[in-house]
C-alpha cells in the first residue's frame, strides 16, 4: 500500500494511504475519542466528539470518517477542536439520562471519563429524553431509549451483522428514536428479537444493554452468607462459568486481551460468597458425549439431517420462531449450562445429600440469551429449572470492582470438583467451530459433510443448501460466545481472535482433549443410566414454534 506523508499536531508521520485521521493517529499514539465509532460497524459520524481542525479547511473533519491525504496538517486538540468537541459532550449528556446507580457502566464509564478528561459540565443542558420508553424483549435485553445517543450503533447490529431487523428508527431530528419493530412481514408473518446482545455489546453508552440480575444475585449473596447454618432456611450457592469467560473478563481489569484468568474468576466467586463454583465446561463436554451419540443415532438409523447444533439459544429462538420447519432437526442435547447445573441439582446433591430445593445456581456468561434459556419451562429438572440466576461476564466484572476485589492479584483457585473436570475440547466451545471440532473428535475418522455458521447473519445461504450437510454448527454471534452480547466492552473483530486464540492455547495444553476421556463426565452419565425419566430431564429438552 502506498505510503503518504501527514502531521498530526505538528508531528510528521508516514501512514498508509486509505486510512482515516482515526486509524492513523492511533497508530502512532494520538489519543482521540470517540462514541459511536465502532470497527463492526458502518461509520456513521454521529456523534462528532472526534472532530479535528485540517489547516486549509473551513469545517472541522470527524476524524473516523475523513481520510488521510498527502500532506494533510492536523490539529486533534485546537481552541476550535475543543470547543466544538466539548459542546458536542454537554449535547450528548443531554440526551443521555445518568442511571449511575444501579448501571454496571458506572465503574467504567466511556461518558463519565471523557467529561472528566476535558472538564465539561454534564448537566449544562437540560435533559429531554426523560419521558422515553424502556423496551424490553423477554428477560434479556433491554433499549432505554432514555439513554440513547442516537448513534444508530444497536440499529446497525441488528441490521448490518445479525441481519434481524428487529430495531427501527422513527422520527426525525431531535424526535427520531430507535424502537423495536411491532409487526412486519417475514416468512411466517412478523419479526421478533432473537436475545443475542449484539445491540448491548456495540452499544457505547449502556442504552442497550442486558437485563441485569446482579441485583438479585448480591440480595442471594447478602441473605445467605458462607458461615450462617445451612439446611435452616438458608441456600447453598453455586456458580458455574462459561468457557468464554476466563478469556475474557481479565480485560475489565487491565489485563491483555486474551489472557486466561480461570483461577482469579474461581476465587473471585469464592470470595464474593459462593459455597462452591463449578466449571461448565464439565458440562459442555457432557453435551459433546450426548449431542455426539444423538448425530450417530441419526446417521445410522435415518433420523433428521442435517442435525443442527442447539447450545447458543438465541440460535434456538430463531429456528423457533423463523424456521419452525427446522425443530426436528434440532439436537434434542441440552446447552452445557443446563447440562452442568441439571447434574448440580441431580448428581452433585444426591452426592452431598443436600436437597435440590436448598441449591441457587448462578450462570456467569458471555451471552444475554442465556438468560432467556434459563428460564425455559422445558427445562425443568423435577419441577426446579436447574439455573437461578444469569449474570453476564459485564454484571461480575461490575460485582467484583463494586466488592473492592484486586482481581488481577487474587490467587487461583481452581474449580470444584468432580464439576470442575474438562478436557481441552470443552475449552473451545467458547468459540466458533468448537462444537463442531468438539463432536468430530469423538467420531473419529468418520466422513461427514459439516459446515458451520459464524454469525446469525451468515445463516441464509446455508439454510438454502441443507441438502449438501450431515451435521450444522450455528453460533449467533460473530466468532461465537468469545463475542457474546454480555461480553466486556469492547469487543471487536481483532479483540474477538485473541480471546479465540487463548481458547485454542488452553485446548492445546491440556493433557485430556476428548470430551468421552473425561472420566468426571462420564462418571456423572453413568449415574443418570437406569435413572429413567430423571436422565430424559436432565440431558435432553425439547423445542416448540413461537408466536
């Protein structure tokens, strides 16, 4: 690429041509800010807190969407830059209604740390959108339009990546406001949310965003401390962390992005008051040896094919509610979080005679959709739906900086056992492909025509061409779980493969990698054997279409 000469703050700098002022000034440690920039999406400009003064130019350039030119002069913190971004920061909290309080942005907040780099005064301008609407799909989302930026960035998720179309824009000027789509057509009459957070993790403002259940789950903490008598009223409390997690919430708190941190997320939980923490990871490898055995039956016997995967439910919602017609060909093996707590409440508690009715389990993920999974009916395991609570990796991140928790410098505990056992192909899960690789190598050397999609908006064109798979892997959010709709902010492509990567690294070193070589895993399923309608509940669910 061709190489050109700028200045950035009288600065002289060689970049490549076809860059913005942006990427350029980043580059080379020119700090700007920015909003509604995010490198998923379109450039939209909205926000215009990234002005910068060009000498030879009348109007001031959005740095995100200007590009460099051969001897361009930049200015990134002129009297006229500041005045104009600082304006823009006064607007924008004008349109934005704090919640400070009970919002996990609080502690880390981009707006409250721009208006406190450049000094702005917050509440200048009166707020006028005090009087917006909170909407909320099933209990997982949420778009407060009391918050919202106009920065079309959640609008732009849905549309351009996820390709739903669930979010519209109404209005105009002042009054346009991002909505949710009450009816429309689309195959089978409307068009519905399908939980998957990509509006939450892209959004820069926290105006969409999970619903949160930290609340309850702190209120569970606070009521049951770890020293009061059990069995008396009181709860045993469990967590369990997804496989995406240990590579992911280190960044809430510094640490490079990718870094494993199993052992502080372990020890964190310990120390915010949970009796025992468990890995489901032990569950994902459950699911491996089930999904597995189920996809052999099928192949042998002439059931449904292709068998899709069904472990990311917002995947589960779309075939539900778009593709009705595919329910048969769903794995009837429950998600890794189910399977995991279902043994909880099942296994674990018989192993500890505690009574299933005296156990709250509390879901760390990376995924909003997990909570709307967690609160199916068709997963009830002897009445009790085997997962409490879902808090996403953003909601602990939240409790941990809220307790005074030095996350970085706690001391790794591991896992307890025997739900604490993986093997390295469990690991993967938290990405895309890993189911697949995971199943694959339980079936060996067996020929199968596979395909796996990286992203809900990638689903069509595999949807046409059923006829050339065995076996389907779909993961609703780009790279899967490692970019779920609960992930720490940001999250990005490049931000996406080094978490992948750190995936891959803790799989390569493990000295098991075959999910039926887990002999935990296959310790617990040989109890649920001869267990009847007990082992029916546990292992498997069902799917229905949704109106």
């Amino acid at each position: 690429m061709k190489k050109i000469s700028i200045k950035i703050n009288s600065q002289a700098i060689i970049c490549d041509e076809g860059k913005t002022i942006m990427q350029a000034a980043r580059d080379h440690g020119v700090y700007l800010p920015d909003l509604c920039f995010h490198p998923d999406l379109s450039v939209k400009a909205n926000c215009r807190i990234c002005v910068v003064e060009v000498k030879g130019h009348n109007k001031l350039a959005t740095a995100c969407s200007t590009f460099v030119q051969d001897g361009l002069e930049i200015s990134t913190d002129s009297e006229r830059v500041k005045r104009s971004r600082n304006l823009n920061l006064e607007l924008i909290f004008a349109e934005h209604i704090e919640k400070c309080p009970t919002c996990v942005w609080r502690l880390n907040c981009k707006l409250l740390e721009l208006a406190d780099r450049y000094k702005i005064e917050i509440t200048r301008f009166k707020d006028r959108k005090g009087k917006r609407k909170v909407y909320k799909f099933a209990n997982a989302v949420e778009i407060d339009g009391t918050q919202c930026i106009d920065c079309r960035n959640c609008l732009d998720a849905c549309k351009q990546m996820q390709k739903i179309n669930f979010l519209k824009l109404t209005g105009k000027g002042a009054d346009q406001e991002i909505v949710p789509v009450s009816a429309g057509w689309r195959r089978n009459g409307k068009i519905d949310c399908i939980y998957c957070g990509q509006c939450a993790v892209h959004c820069p403002v926290g105006a969409a965003q999970e619903q949160t259940q930290w609340q309850l789950v702190e209120k569970v903490l606070r009521d049951n401390p770890p020293k009061s008598p059990l069995y008396k009223g009181g709860k045993i409390l469990v967590a369990q962390f997804a496989p995406s997690i240990r590579v992911s919430i280190g960044e809430e708190f510094g640490a490079p992005y990718g870094k494993i941190v199993a052992g502080q997320v372990a020890a964190a939980l310990k120390k915010l008051g949970f009796n025992y923490v468990f890995d489901v990871n032990f569950g994902a490898d459950i699911t491996t040896i089930v999904e597995t055995e189920e996809l052999k039956q099928r192949l042998k016997a002439g059931g449904a094919l292709p068998m899709f995967t069904a472990c990311c439910p917002a995947w589960v919602k779309y075939a539900e509610f778009y593709r009705p017609d595919l329910i048969p060909n769903l794995t009837t093996a429950r998600s890794p979080q189910m399977h995991a707590a279902g043994l909880v409440k099942t296994y674990w508690a018989e192993a500890m005679k505690i009574d299933p009715k005296n156990i709250t389990v509390v879901s760390i993920m990376p995924c909003t959709a997990k909570k709307y999974e967690a609160g199916r009916a068709e997963l009830k395991v002897n009445g009790l739906l085997p997962v409490d609570y879902v808090i996403t990796t953003r909601e602990l991140a939240f409790m941990i900086k809220k307790n005074k928790i030095d996350f970085l410098k706690l001391k790794p505990e591991a896992a307890d056992n025997p739900l604490g056992a993986a093997s390295g192909a469990a690991a993967i899960y938290g990405g895309t492909g890993g189911v697949m690789k995971a199943a694959l190598r339980e079936l060996g050397n067996r020929r199968l025509r596979t395909v796996t999609v990286n992203g809900i908006g990638g689903i069509e064109e595999v949807l046409a061409n059923l006829n050339d798979y065995d076996y389907v892997e779909v993961m609703a959010c780009p790279d899967g779980c490692i970019g779920g709709g609960g992930q720490p902010i940001p999250t990005t492509a490049a931000i996406r493969k080094k978490r992948l990567s750190a995936l891959h690294k803790i799989d390569a070193k493990s000295e098991v990698r075959k999910a039926h070589e887990n002999q935990a895993a296959v310790k617990a399923l040989e109890w649920l054997e001869g267990k009847g309608k007990l082992k029916e509940q546990v292992l498997f669910t069902k799917y229905r279409r949704r109106s």
